[in-house]
C-alpha cells in the first residue's frame, strides 16, 4: 500500500467521511436556522485571539512582571503602548463577531455594528487604569493574607487565584459591556488553566483573594463585596433552577449569595441560594449554607448540628 498522503487518506475512507460530516453540518444549520457566517466567513469570536489577547492585555498592565523578559523600564511605556494597540485591535475584531453573531437575525447593519464595537472597546482601553488600580489591591490582599507569600511579585507571578482574578475582572467589564460571549471565553481560560471557575456577570469587589483556588465556584448573580477570602473548593452556586411554564430554565433572575465586606470561606464550603453572608462572617471547612446568617457570624459543622445530629 501506497504511504503517500493519497494512499493513507484511501486507507482510512476519509473522502466518504468528510462528505458524511459536511452532511451532518449542513443539516444541523438546516434545522436551527443557521449559516456559516457572511460570504461563508468565520460567524463566531476564537478562544485562540482571545487567549492571545489577554497574554497581552496581562503584559500590558503588570509589563515588568507579566511582559516579555528582556523588557527595560526605559522601554516600558513603548511596550505598553505597542502591545495594548495589538491587543485592542484584535478585541474590535473579536466584539465586531460577536455582535454581528447576536443581530444575525436582524436585518443588517454592519456600519451601525463596527461603530458598536469600536465604541464599545474605546470604553474598555480607558477601563484599563482603573482595572490595574483594582487589580493591585486583590495582589495586595493576596500577599497580606497569605504567610507564606514572600512578595506581591511572587503573588502575581504565582498565584492561580491571582490570574483568575484577573481574567475575571477583564471578562465581567465585557459582561456588563454587552459582551457576553467574549467574556465568557475570558472567563473560561483562565477556568482551563486554574480550576477557578468564576462567572464573568458575577460581581466582586477589590481585595479579592482566592487562596490556592482549585474548585472554586462563583457563579453569575453572586455579589461579593469588599476585603473577602475564600479558599480551595468553595461553591457560591444555586439552590435550584425554576422552569418557565414551556419547561425551559429561566435564565438571568438573583439565584446565587451575596457575600457581605471583610467575610472569610473556608475550604469546602458550599453556600447555595439567595442568601446573604452578613459582614465580618467566617465560614468554616465543609459547611453546607442554605440560609442567611447575621453579621459576625461563625459558622462551622459543629455549630451547625443539632443533638441529634440533624442540620440546624
């Protein structure tokens, strides 16, 4: 048998299986109303741009520590510069996707939606300052609130909960931008690389500090306010998922907690529901929390268990 590319694609069939597969495409975009995009182009944003724009974004806000290593304070503000109009030019690409993908439906508009966009990522460049003077603090709460951090340099080089932090803050600016689809990508890069699963729309406010981070849960209407800590495996998730009278999940209603400023979560914990953690509140190891609880609380299993052994 032949080893050339023609002999090997014989051997494995792949003329019939490519045709089977277009077939299947074609007529999964038949029955849900779908094209492949304008003149047959790309419809929808790439993880790839996106994971590459972020590196750059990372670099652009924290140069000498996430940039390239050769980079000199000399050169520091040309780098910066450079590397935020790469990174800006390829989110307007990316935005004008997505937003070309949400009015696919409508009739189309591609001048209104490339002015969109443009609009929409001028907002997000001058978003940056204030996103790196947020960013310091969590760096900074992360180094305070760990003894074993040596520095705020070994925090932001190290630190997962630091990176997914920082996807985070990106990704919910995009969120709250109208830009949901590329926020979720964000999210979920940094999701990929950490274990720390955080939903762009949830909020959270400065001197966030996840301690080692692996299953860390967040999710989309939860509120965190000021100065919280949490640990490894902590879930901030829903109770349950009402259905609309066609059977299908509502989407977008407050289902997850509000964590209160200065509140500490332990490794384990799982807090569900609408419900609110009051400020200064520490929440043990493992603890399982359907319901609100004052401020200064101190919950752990132990003062969770009846005599009997029953959940309080």
């Amino acid at each position: 048998m032949s080893d050339s590319p023609q002999g090997r694609a014989g051997h494995w069939h792949l003329n019939d299986i490519v045709a089977q597969l277009r077939s299947a495409r074609e007529q999964w975009r038949s029955q849900n109303g779908r094209s492949c995009g304008a003149q047959g182009g790309r419809e929808l944003p790439s993880r790839d741009a996106m994971a590459t724009l972020l590196e750059q974004l990372c670099g652009a806000l924290f140069p000498m520590r996430l940039g390239p290593v050769d980079l000199r304070e000399e050169s520091e503000d040309f780098y910066v510069g450079h590397t935020l109009d790469a990174a800006l030019n390829a989110l307007l690409v990316q935005a004008r996707l997505e937003l070309r993908y949400a009015t696919r439906q409508e009739p189309c508009n591609n001048d209104a939606v490339d002015a969109q966009a443009v609009s929409l990522v001028q907002a997000f460049a001058a978003a940056l300052p204030g996103l790196r003077r947020l960013l310091d603090s969590d760096v900074l709460a992360a180094y305070h609130g760990d003894p074993a951090a040596r520095s705020v340099d070994e925090v932001l080089l190290c630190y997962p909960g630091i990176l997914a932090v920082i996807h985070h803050r990106v990704a919910h600016h995009l969120y709250r931008a109208g830009l949901p689809l590329l926020a979720r990508i964000s999210s979920e890069i940094a999701h990929s690389s950490t274990g720390i699963d955080i939903h762009p729309g949830a909020q959270i406010g400065g001197s966030f500090f996840i301690d080692h981070g692996t299953g860390v849960v967040i999710g989309e209407t939860a509120i965190i306010g000021e100065r919280v800590r949490i640990y490894q495996a902590v879930t901030l998730g829903a109770k349950r998922f009402p259905a609309d009278e066609s059977g299908q999940l509502q989407k977008g209603w407050p289902r997850h907690p509000i964590v209160e400023d200065d509140v500490v979560i332990y490794a384990g914990a799982t807090i569900l529901g609408r419900i609110t953690i009051g400020k200064g509140s520490t929440i043990g190891g493992n603890v399982w929390l359907t319901r609100s609880v004052p401020a200064g609380s101190n919950l752990t299993q132990a003062n969770l268990q009846h005599d009997d052994g029953t959940q309080k």
